[in-house]
C-alpha cells in the first residue's frame, strides 16, 4: 500500500537535495501533488488480477481470442520513470471466456506498478492461464521507455517489445503466426 506521507517528506527531501526552494509558490503543494500522482499511478500494487477473471461466461468455442491496443502506462522500477505503449492479448478459450474488459483490467493491474516490461508481459500471460484455465495465451508488449528517450542513450521514438507464450501458443508455431497475422505483424 502506498503511504503518501512518507512520499511528501521524500519529495520535499529530493526538492531541498536539488537546491530548491520547497517553500516558493510553484513547488509547496508539489509533495503532496506527487504523493497522490504514485498512489493513482501505482494502484496496482493493493490488486489481484483474480479479482477481475474470476467472471467468466461458457463457450463451446475454442478459436482465439484476441484482445489489440490496449493502452497501458508503468513506471519503470529501475529509473522510476514511465514507459507505456500497448498490449495485444490473446487466448484459447477451454470452455469459458472472460469479459474484455476484463483483459483490460488485467493489464491495469500489472501495469500500475513499479515494473520491468518483461516481468509484466509474463504476468499478464500467467494470470490469463491461471484464472482462465485457458489452453494457451500469447501476449505481446509494445512500449517506449522514457528512462531510454529522454536520459541516457536519449533515442526517442524507439520502442521495446516483448512476448510471452504460454500452452497451445508455446507448442504450435501456426497459432503463433496466426496471432502476429491478426496485428498486421509479421516475425
């Protein structure tokens, strides 16, 4: 849980280290300002992505499932800086499927932590196998690293992408190619 008056007194702290005036006009409400910020943007943390999978509906179907752009923000645990882009979700239904929102509200989940882009893509995946029962699931992310665009190697516009398979997506090369064909992707 985030305990926004521990992060006040250490943004007040970081402000006085960078030489500021934690008392001028622009910057006295900004502790508090980016303790609401990380609470919101951190979220994630107090949430199971159960919660949100456990509502599922009956399906004779076993045809993928395929859930594109869905639009997420994270923070980067190494630089505590955002990376965001997109994730594009799919799974075969073993009997049930979950509402889409609920594939939204799973990335939410993940995404609203401090995170690493890899570990996110596999929890996402291993959730959706979990909660699912599914028989397999692919989940591909798409994001540009701010900690990468705006310091250090400063290359804006370059985005990382990483996969995760599980099951049926792990043993069968043409479900694979079959999932990057529905994103207009090729690999």
């Amino acid at each position: 849980m985030v305990d926004e008056k521990k992060i006040e007194k250490a943004v007040r702290l970081l402000l006085e280290g960078m030489g500021e005036d934690i008392e001028r006009e622009g910057l006295k409400d900004t502790p508090r300002r980016v303790a609401r910020m990380y609470a919101e943007t951190l979220s994630g943390m107090d949430e199971n992505a159960a919660d949100h999978l456990c509502r599922t509906f009956s399906t004779e179907s076993d045809d993928m499932v395929l859930e594109r752009d869905i639009t997420f923000f994270s923070t980067c645990e190494h630089h505590l800086m955002p990376f965001f882009g997109k994730v594009h979700v799919a799974y075969i239904p073993d009997g049930k499927v979950a509402g889409l929102s609920k594939l939204a509200r799973t990335v939410e989940v993940f995404a609203r932590r401090l995170q690493m882009q890899e570990r996110m893509t596999g929890q996402i995946a291993d959730a959706l196998m979990d909660e699912l029962d599914c028989s397999g699931v692919m989940v591909m992310v798409e994001a540009e690293h701010t900690c990468m665009t705006m310091r250090g190697v400063k290359k804006p516009g370059s985005s990382t992408v990483t996969v995760a398979l599980r099951g049926d997506f792990e043993a069968d090369p043409d479900l694979e190619q079959r999932f990057y064909a529905m994103l207009g992707k090729s690999r």
